[in-house]
C-alpha cells in the first residue's frame, strides 16, 4: 500500500519511550434508541441491527453538552487515571468535526478549564480518524524531545450535524470523546508507538462532507434533502472504501512494525458500522477476543469511537502495559490511519 510517512523506530531515535499514562471517555447520559428513531423516521429497529450492527448510541443536550464538555470530561478522566493534573501538560490536541466553534479552539477552553493555561492547544480536523491522528501527532511531539507531556482528545457530537428528518444516515452516529495522556519514558526506549501511518485522498471527498455553503454542494447533491450544515455521506461508497482501506491498513502496519497478528492483543478499529469489522476480521482471520466491538451501544461516534473503546478495553484490563495493539480508522476527507503500540 502506498503511504507516505512512515516511521518505524530506528537507529536515530532518542534513548527513551513514549508512555500512554492515562485513558478516559467521556459519553452524554441520554440514549437514543432505534425504537427512539422509528418515531422520528421511516426506518426499523430490525433495519438499523442487520445493515449496522447498532441498537442504540448516546446523544448530548444540546442545551448543556457538547464536544467542549464531553472532552474536557475525558480528558480530566484520563488526567486522573494518570494521576497528573491539567497544570502537568505542555500541549493538548483536540479532534473533532464538530467543535462548538472555530475560534477558540476547543483544546483552548479544555486547556483553561483544566488549569492547563498557558500550555499549548490546538484542534485537528480528520473526521472518524481524529483519535488516531492526534495520538499520532501527540506522539511524535513526545517524541521529539520538545514536549513532555501532551494530552490528545478525539471527540465528536455527531447528533448535532444529523438530519433526524432523513434515515440514510442518521440512524449511524451517536457522541463520545475518548482521551489519553502522552509521557516521555526516560525508563523504557522500546515502549510507545512503534510505527505510525497518516493518509488522506480528497478525490473521494464528495461521499462524505459537512457543507456549510451552498457552493460547496456537488451538483449532484443538489436536491439532496438534507439540511445544510449538516452530514452527506453516500453510505454505500464509504462503505467499499472502509472495507478495502480496513484490511489494507491493518496489513500495512503489521507488516511494517514486524509483527503478526497473533503478537496484537486487540485491534481497536473505528466503529463505523459492524459489517465492515466483520469483514475485515473475516477476511484476516482475526478472532472475536481480539477486534473489540461496542458499536451496539454507542453508535458511530467519529473521531471519538476509538478512544472509547481503548478505554473501556485499558479499564476493564483487556489491554495492559507491555502488551501490543493496533489503532485503525478511516473516514471522511478521505482519510485513513494506523498506529501500532507498544503499551
Ligand atoms: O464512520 C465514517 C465512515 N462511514 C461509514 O463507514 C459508513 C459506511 N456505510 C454504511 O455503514 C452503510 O452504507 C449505511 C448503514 C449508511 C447504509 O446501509 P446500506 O446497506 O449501504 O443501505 P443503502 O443505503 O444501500 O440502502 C439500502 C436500502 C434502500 O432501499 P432500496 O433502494 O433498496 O429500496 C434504502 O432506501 O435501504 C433503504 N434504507 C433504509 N431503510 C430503513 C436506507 N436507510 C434506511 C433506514 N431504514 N434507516
């Protein structure tokens, strides 16, 4: 597979590790249920479990919740699960799509809220790859030597850009924040992220967007119903996308970091939609113990479906230090991306 950077540990590297030091999540209390939507919409529970896997997801308040809320919250969970306060970092990574606001960034009221300030905080756009984008770059600025200790958030409130008067893609998302803290090990150069792959193609974009102008609509979206300002996706061609792309990536980075696929504890794979996990478990021969899967109960929730699962999986001890796992996502841009770990 073509990529364009590519670093597996050399010679070169500095003489200490990258440590993951705390994860947390972050998900809104109220649940929408398929039952919920088949008020909304011309759609079935039955529907939405065999094309999607989901049963249900979380959706914010609007009123009181958002991206802002829902990653500070994780992020503060991750602080504490690090045992580190908000003043310990140097720099705080934000990914979303759905940030309340372009300017501040949502990392710079995480950062004054959690008594960061005047650490530095900046908001990254790569859709359903946020997360692995930004433990990608939160990783590499460890790595450097310039930042000590950096705290990368991936979180999304889809609910706020669906369309509940449509069903084609709605019924998909639901909202949740995933957050880790970053270290430098001076103890352990061999722990941290043995290679990493950061891709993008926009020739594809038009399957997946968030116009916010009507210029921006292809003409062949133009007596698309949906809300402006709110989701596209052409669900059947980022669907061929991710269940090529899912495989490919994941061969891409076992065979670049020199590890097979028994040596990985769990691969924790964006949860767009159940079908296209299955298919890529089916077609690698992955077992079920190994491809964690929480899509029934949250939903497609962007850039913060792998940070949720990473936690639920680092909480419930399913993934511990030494073991190795691999971060997958692909999504819109179109984007895709892998990070291999070594915890
Ligand atoms: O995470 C970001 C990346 N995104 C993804 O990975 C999403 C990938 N795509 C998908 O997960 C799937 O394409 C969807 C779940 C979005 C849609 O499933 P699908 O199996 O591709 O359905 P479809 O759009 O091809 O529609 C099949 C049929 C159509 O009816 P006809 O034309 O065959 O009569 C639709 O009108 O199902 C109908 N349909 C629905 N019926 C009941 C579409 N949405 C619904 C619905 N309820 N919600």
């Amino acid at each position: 597979m073509k990529s364009k950077i590519q670093n597996p540990q050399s010679k070169n590297d500095p003489a200490f590790g990258v440590r993951i030091a705390g994860v947390g999540s972050a998900v809104p209390d109220k649940v929408l249920t398929n039952f919920d939507l088949e008020k909304l919409m011309d759609t079935s529970d039955e529907w939405i479990v065999q094309r999607t896997g989901i049963r249900e997801r979380r959706i914010v308040d609007p009123k009181h919740e958002g991206t802002f809320t829902l990653g500070r919250d994780a992020l503060r969970r991750a602080l504490a699960d690090a045992g580190m306060e908000g003043k310990d970092l140097d720099l705080i990574i934000f990914a979303s799509v759905t940030a309340e606001m372009t300017c501040p960034s949502n990392a710079c009221r995480v950062a004054l809220e959690i008594g960061a300030t005047p650490a530095g905080a900046f908001d990254l756009v790569a859709a359903c790859c946020g997360y692995v984008y930004a433990l990608n770059v939160g990783e590499s600025m460890v790595r450097s030597g310039r930042y000590q200790r950096v705290g990368i958030i991936g979180c999304d409130a889809m609910s706020t850009i669906c369309d509940y008067t449509e069903r084609s893609v709605s019924i998909l998302f639901g909202d949740a924040a995933g957050a880790a803290i970053l270290t430098r090990n001076d103890g352990d150069p061999s722990v941290g992220c043995l290679y990493q792959s950061l891709n993008a193609d926009a020739s594809m974009w038009e399957s997946l967007y968030i116009p916010r102008r009507c210029q921006e609509i292809p003409d062949k979206d133009r007596e698309n119903p949906i809300r402006m300002g709110c989701l596209r996706m052409n669900g059947r061609e980022v669907y061929k996308f991710a269940v090529t792309k899912f495989r490919e990536v994941i061969e891409d980075a076992l065979a670049k970091s020199g590890l097979t696929p028994d040596q990985i504890s769990q691969f924790i794979c964006h949860q767009s939609n159940v079908r296209i996990i299955d298919a890529a478990k089916e077609r690698m021969g992955l077992s079920d113990d190994r491809v964690y899967v929480n899509i029934d109960r949250f939903g497609n929730s962007s850039a913060g479906s792998i940070g949720l699962c990473f936690d639920q999986l680092w909480q419930s001890g399913r993934v511990k230090r030494g073991d190795h796992v691999v971060f997958v996502a692909f999504g819109g841009g179109l984007t895709w991306a892998s990070s291999v770990w070594k915890l």
